[in-house]
C-alpha cells in the first residue's frame, strides 16, 4: 500500500468536486488546503501538501502568480496534462519561470 495514499486520494478528490460544481480545472494552493482542512478532522499542513503536490505525478503545476509590490506568491495546480491560461486578477503578474516545478 502506497504511503499517503487516502491523502492524496482527498486531494484529487478536491479537483473532481471543483471540476464538477465550479467548472475550475486549475486550483490554488490556498483552495486546496482550505477545501481539504474543512473535509478532513485531521486537516493538512502547507508542508505536507506541498510535497505531495510537487511529487505525486498526476499533480501538475500550471502557474505561479505574484502581488504587485510585494513577495507575496500564489501556485496553481491541475489534476493531470492541462494547459491552463494564466488570467491574474487585478494587481497580479503571472511569474516567468523557466520550467515547472519538480522535486
């Protein structure tokens, strides 16, 4: 049995919830730990789902987004091969990065 298996079965349970009532394919960070510290009694922390977000291959990083004027930065995540269009709300950039995020 794979380690953090029921963990990382939430997490993609967070996409196909927010896939199916929202009709959002990519998701913060922010979104993902909210939604599964309030389905989960144990809740997670930013470390741990970071980490599985980053190591865990059907989890793929999209964009990254920082606040003018600060260091302030926002990840987007989608559950397997999307291509995602940045649209940064107002006072938001989109962080040019060279390539995707990996372990």
């Amino acid at each position: 049995m794979a380690k953090f298996k029921r963990i990382v079965s939430n997490i993609e349970k967070c996409f196909k919830v927010y896939a199916e009532e929202r009709e959002v394919d990519a998701l913060s960070f922010h979104q993902i730990k909210n939604w599964y510290n309030s389905q989960d009694k144990n809740g997670i922390s930013s470390a741990r789902l970071i980490n599985l977000l980053r190591k865990r291959p059907q989890f793929i990083w999209q964009y990254t987004e920082r606040k003018v004027g600060s260091n302030e930065t926002v990840s987007y995540w989608s559950l397997g091969q999307k291509s995602i269009l940045p649209n940064p709300a107002e006072g938001w950039v989109v962080v040019e990065q060279k390539e995707a995020i990996s372990a």
